[in-house]
C-alpha cells in the first residue's frame, strides 16, 4: 500500500491536505531526498539524511525532526506500508504562512510519501540510454536538493520529447551533471566526473559509484571536461537512487564505441551492494 505522511500523520496519498499557504507550494522554499529501499530496508540512509541536512544548513532551515527521529518515521511509515521495494520521498518546507518572500517564524513542515519503486527498464540497464546536451540554466547552487526544479523539469521534457532519456547539463562549455542523475565518463580505462563542488548535486549513488570503483583499483579522476572529451570516451553512464548505474549508448546522435566493460562491473557491484546491505 503506498501512504503518506502530513501534518504529524500518516494519511492516504491521495488526501488533499496541502494547505494554500504552504511555502513550499507558494515558492518552492524547501528542500527533499529520495530514499530507495530495497528487500525492506533503507539504502544508504545515513548518507541521505546527512546530505539532507546540508541542504537544511545552507538555506537557514531547521529540520522538523532530529536525524534519528527522521529515521524512525520512515521506518514506521515503511512498515505500515508494507513494501519491500519502494521509493521515500521526504520534503522539508519553510513552513505555512501568508506568503511574504523574507522567513515567517513558523515551524518547518515535513511531508513523506512511501510509494512502489519505479522499475527500471532492463533494456535500457543492457543497451542503455540516449541523451541530449543542454546549457545548464540552473543557479549556482546545485549542491543544495532544493525543491526548485523547473530547469531540471524543462530540461528533462526537451531530452523525452525529442527521444532521448536524459539531459546533460553544460556550463561553460563544461559537463556539470544529469537533469536528475549524476555523469560518468571512462577513457583509457580512467573513470572520470565532475568534482563535488556547488556545481552539481552531490550524489549519494555517485559516492558509492565511486568508492566502488577504487575497491576495483579502478583510477578515478574527479576533474571538468568538456563536450569534445565526453564524445571521445569509451564509455559513459548516469547514477542516481532512481536508475542506479545506467549505460549511454548515444550522445545527441553520437553512438558511444560498446562494449562498455567498466560501466557493466559497476553496475553489477553498486547491485550488489544494497543486496548484501
Ligand atoms: N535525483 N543530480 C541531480 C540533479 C539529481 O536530481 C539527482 C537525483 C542526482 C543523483 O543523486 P542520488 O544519487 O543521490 O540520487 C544527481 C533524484 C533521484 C530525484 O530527484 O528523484
């Protein structure tokens, strides 16, 4: 059953029960994680709830609940739900009040919903996907998982609507990151991608994508490059919670040389990984 939780309650997901006053309805003024959970269990969550925190911290927000308790309501909202394979979506927002742009002293809201997991394609996982190149239009912030997503969103609706599956961000004539995933490239058997600055989101799959990748004795590069070097590469792939490690097959038409070695032991491990967890 997927539910949701508002208000200090567990609720059907369907209820209608944001109120017109919100502010993250009003202005977006908020933040959110998506947790997946595999077999039952929360993956990764620490690290989730770490980086959610960050977010917190750098938009003056205070978190609803401690870390802990934060935990726990998931836990709890995950056992009622009674799935096993499922995605947590929290959102924290500035609060309800008449909408004034400066902070209303209110307490934070939080709000939760514990739905199935969206199945990944298993062609997709094998062959891969296509991409498009875009300008990266969004803030200067990008570390912080804000609620404010409309230049993911428009992105995202260019790359589906002209056949492709993702959007690749370029600023400054350099790759900063998928609409919602994080990129990797591999050349002359180097993994490569952007390094974690305020330029991208700092992905909790990318993290583990990485660490994965030194127990293999895999050299990796946290370095920015640019459009010719990731036509050039090997291999290519997206991370995120969502779609784990996901092949690129084409590049705005450029079909990348196969077979993709690296990218497939990665995916394999990171598979690996929240089955043992
Ligand atoms: N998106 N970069 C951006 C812009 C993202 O939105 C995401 C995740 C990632 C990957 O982060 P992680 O590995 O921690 O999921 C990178 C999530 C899944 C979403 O918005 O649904």
């Amino acid at each position: 059953m997927e539910i949701a939780y508002y208000g200090g309650e567990f609720i059907d997901i369907n209820s209608k029960v944001i109120p017109i006053q919100e502010r993250g309805h009003q202005f977006g003024d908020g933040i959110y994680e998506v947790i997946r959970v595999y077999n039952g269990k929360l993956f990764l969550v620490d690290e989730h709830l770490h980086r959610l925190e960050k977010s917190a911290e750098a938009i003056f927000l205070s978190l609803p609940l401690s870390l802990d308790e934060l935990k726990s309501l998931m836990t709890e909202g995950l056992s009622k739900s009674q799935l096993k394979e499922a995605e947590v979506y929290i959102q924290i927002t500035r609060g309800i009040a008449p909408r004034t742009h400066y902070f209303p002293e209110v307490p934070s809201q939080l709000s939760m919903t514990i739905k199935a997991a969206r199945a990944i394609d298993p062609t997709k996982h094998k062959n891969g996907i296509s991409v498009l190149l875009l300008e990266d239009e969004r803030w200067k912030n990008c570390f912080i998982k804000s609620l404010n997503l409309l230049p993911n969103v428009l992105a995202k609706q260019k790359a589906i609507s002209s056949g492709n599956d993702e959007a690749i961000f370029i600023k400054d004539g350099l790759i900063t990151e998928g609409s919602s995933s994080n990129l990797f490239v591999v050349k002359d058997g180097i993994l490569y991608t952007a390094p974690a600055t305020n330029k991208i989101l700092h992905g909790i799959t990318r993290s583990a994508v990485l660490q994965l990748a030194a127990k293999r004795d895999i050299d990796i590069k946290e370095v920015e490059f640019d459009v010719e070097f990731l036509l050039q590469a090997d291999e290519a792939f997206i991370t995120s919670t969502s779609v784990e490690v996901q092949p690129i097959a084409k590049i705005d038409q450029h079909s990348l040389p196969t077979p993709w070695p690296i990218t497939m032991h990665l995916q394999e491990d990171y598979k690996k990984l929240y089955i043992q967890s």
